[in-house]
C-alpha cells in the first residue's frame, strides 16, 4: 500500500491490467448453447447419408446443444437409411428431425429417419409414411418369398425404431407392411411425432426443457434461447450428389458411348475420346450410389459394339438396328427399382435413344461414304486417270498425266498420241496404262 501511495502511476497501471485481464478471461458460456441445422430436400442417398453422419459426428465432438435435421425426402436407399439411423440412435446429443417446410414429406426411408430422432416434429400440411421396400434383391420383385423376407426384416427395425423412442409401434409395423401416410395432426395424435410447429422459432420454444434419455438417466433440452448453426452442403458434395441423380448418372453413361464411338470411328479427334471416357467415370460413381440392373448396362455397352461393327461389316443396316434395338433395351432396364423417384424419365429415354441413335447413324454414313469413295490424292488417287501418250510405247514410254510427265509400262504397244487410262501405279512412280477403248474426241 505504501509503494502505491508514493507511486500512483503504478497503482493506475496495475488497475488497468486488472482491467484488461478480466476483459481477456473467458467469460461463463450461455446455457442456451448452439443447434447444429442440416437441411435435406431429396433423395436420400450414400451422399446425403455421409453428409448428414459427418456433421452428427461434429455436432457430438463440439458438444451442440442439439442436431437438428430439416427433412423434405420422397425417400432413398435403405442402406443410407440405416446409416443416418445408426448415426441418431448413437448420438450422445438429442436429434431433432422437423419435416419442413409445410408441403413437404417424409416418405419411405425419411418415415423412419423420423422414428429414429429424439424429437419429430412436422410443419403443418406435410406427410409421414409410406415406407414400404419397394426394390428388393437384383430386380425380382415377384419372387414372394424374398419379398416376404424383406418386408418382414423392414417390420421389425421400424418397430425397434419405435420402441427404442417411445412411439406407435402398431403405425411403425403398418407404414411398412401397408404402406400408409399420415398428415402432420394426426401423426401427433397417433403418437408418432411429438408435435407439429409452423416454424424452427415455435419449434425451439416447444421442445424447450423436453426430456430426453441417454444411458438410462433423464436429460433436457435447453433450446428456446439457443443459437442455431446452419451448415449448407459443400459444393464437392453438391456435385456429387447431382451426379447420384438416375437421369443424371444415365446421360453420362450415353455421353460417354457417344464419345467413345466417335473416338474409335475417327482415331485421332481425341476431344470425343477424352470428353468420353470423363463422362463414363462419372457415370460409374454414381452407379455405385443407385440400384442398377448390370444387364442394362451391358445391353448398351453391345449397342457400343454393333454400332462400331457397322463400320467395320457390310450388313445393310442390320447391326445399326439392332444397336438401337439394345440400346433402348438397355436404358428402360438400367435402374432396379420401381421407386419413382429413382426411375430414369421415360421421355428423355426416348429422346436420347432417338438423338443417340441419329448421331451414330449420321457418323456411320460419312464414314461408310468415305470408305467406299475412290482416292482422289497420292498415288491411289491416279487409278482411272486419263492422259496422252507422249511418245509410241511399245513396253515403256512417257505420258502425260494430271498437268505431269511420267514414266508409263504398257502391255500392249500404242501410238504417240493416243489417249490412255492408268490402271495402277508400279514401284518406282512408273504407271501402268492401257488404251481408252472409246477415247474422247479431241477439238
């Protein structure tokens, strides 16, 4: 106290670092905390189910508040259904799944990404079901025992679903076997989703001091003050998933034959070739992320085969049909699935078959024209040429040919000035002539 009274100046320096520390210590967190927000409005694929898994996992890791899930879906891929699942019933965080906004669905595999979730809500005038298997094995939906055998395996994880959150198990067991939906209001009084909210602020301000359960102990959620994170898709994952899209994915295929083919009918353009073989690898990333029938992919690829053996075989037209033939064969077969979300536009089909098989057939005419032609360059193109002899020929001679003096061998002697017809072309430049039966008259 001493030192401070005879040396105020340190006193002021010393309030200020006070000042100054307390300014720079960490402050007490807010308890309201912060939502993690990811919005899906599509097909749920491997794509989504990695995207919506990833930010789970950092929603956990940062210790959110909570993750909330915005679902529009007409439903997806059962294995990227189970994986986001997985993700929900293993979270430490609760999991909050609002179908939104009003208009929207949570059809087939969003109905149980729905069940999966600590909290379900729906906006009004949306929809919650019909989860029935609608692509079962390699394309035999007929065969009744496999179909029984997965319509029972998909009964009985919705129940779990149900029964692991406190639902309707009887909905849970129907939605699948009988392929039902429900509106928003009664879905709450089925008791099937918690509640229904017209937007994300009611929907916190509902949810507010909620219970939620993880290993057995009763915890709440504190959402009415909390901060929500929206997370948008990146673009490598935007592109991605447009590519996952069956129309998409089939375009490029057929891009990528149109490229090939033009590459192996004309070697050595390279931009078709490149453009080609670009769009094929794309096309098979994103067959690895739809049900795809492997016999229409090898029905196109013979269309690929009979189109270039047009080239190559004089059929008058025969393999240029039946390259068509497959090629429309190949496209309506391509996708397993009888989901009408994950079927290929039956009119584009018929527009990129008609437009595909336009092109290869305009490429096959030129080239067979080409083929066919005569030379009209180098030493081919002088066969047919008519000239004048220049002197008599009896086995060699000069004539004159084209605007030029060459060297000529004959098998029948002719006359200094007779008009001549080259038939070949000997080695060493000489030409091989014979007399013009009819030759022209000369003014």
């Amino acid at each position: 106290m001493t030192i401070l009274k005879r040396f105020p100046l340190i006193a002021v320096f010393l309030l200020l670092g006070n000042m100054s520390s307390a300014a720079e210590s960490p402050q007490p967190t807010s308890s309201a905390g912060v939502i993690r927000q990811v919005r899906i409005a599509g097909v749920i694929n491997p794509v989504v189910a990695g995207y919506i898994t990833d930010q789970l996992l950092e929603a956990n890791r940062v210790g959110a508040e909570a993750f909330l899930l915005e679902l529009d879906t007409p439903g997806g891929l059962d294995t990227a259904m189970r994986q986001i699942i997985q993700g929900e019933l293993g979270s430490s965080i609760p999991v909050i799944v609002y179908v939104a906004p009003a208009g929207a669905r949570a059809a087939s595999a969003g109905a149980l990404i729905t069940l999966a979730a600590d909290f379900a809500v729906m906006a009004p005038g949306t929809n919650l079901g019909a989860a029935h298997p609608v692509s079962i094995g390699i394309g035999k939906n007929d065969d009744e025992t496999m179909t029984t055998k997965v319509v029972n395996d998909a009964v009985a994880y919705a129940r779990s679903i149900a029964a692991q959150r406190g639902r309707n198990l009887e909905w849970a067991e129907q939605v699948v076997r009988m392929s039902i939906s429900t509106p928003a209001t009664e879905a709450v009084a089925l008791k099937v989703v918690d509640l229904v909210a017209p937007d994300r602020e009611t929907l916190l301000k509902e949810l507010d001091g909620c219970r939620y359960l993880r290993d057995g102990k009763d915890h709440f959620l504190h959402s009415q003050e909390a901060r929500i994170e929206e997370v948008a898709m990146p673009w490598r994952l935007r592109i991605l998933n447009a590519l996952s899209d069956p129309t998409v994915a089939y375009l490029l295929m057929m891009l990528g034959i149109i490229g090939i083919f033009f590459e192996i009918s004309q070697p050595g353009v390279i931009l078709p070739g490149v453009i080609g073989a670009m769009a094929l690898l794309l096309a098979l990333f994103a067959f690895q992320t739809l049900p795809v029938n492997y016999t229409g992919v090898l029905f196109i690829l013979l269309s690929l085969v009979l189109f270039v053996l047009e080239i190559k075989i004089t059929s008058y037209g025969m393999l240029t049909v039946g390259g068509i033939i497959a090629m429309a064969l190949g496209s309506l077969m391509l996708i397993d699935s009888s989901a009408p979300y994950l079927q290929i536009s039956r009119v584009v089909i018929v527009a990129t078959v008609a437009v595909s098989s336009g092109l290869f057939a305009m490429v096959l005419f030129f080239v067979v024209r080409t083929q066919r032609s005569r030379f009209v360059s180098g030493a081919e193109g002088m066969v047919g040429e008519r000239g004048i002899a220049v002197t008599a020929i009896e086995s060699r001679g000069k004539v004159f040919v084209h605007g030029e003096y060459w060297d000529a061998v004959t098998i029948e002697p002719m006359a200094e000035g007779e008009e001549i017809e080259v038939v070949s072309v000997a080695p060493g430049l000489r030409l091989v002539v014979k007399k013009v039966e009819n030759p022209a008259i000369h003014s």
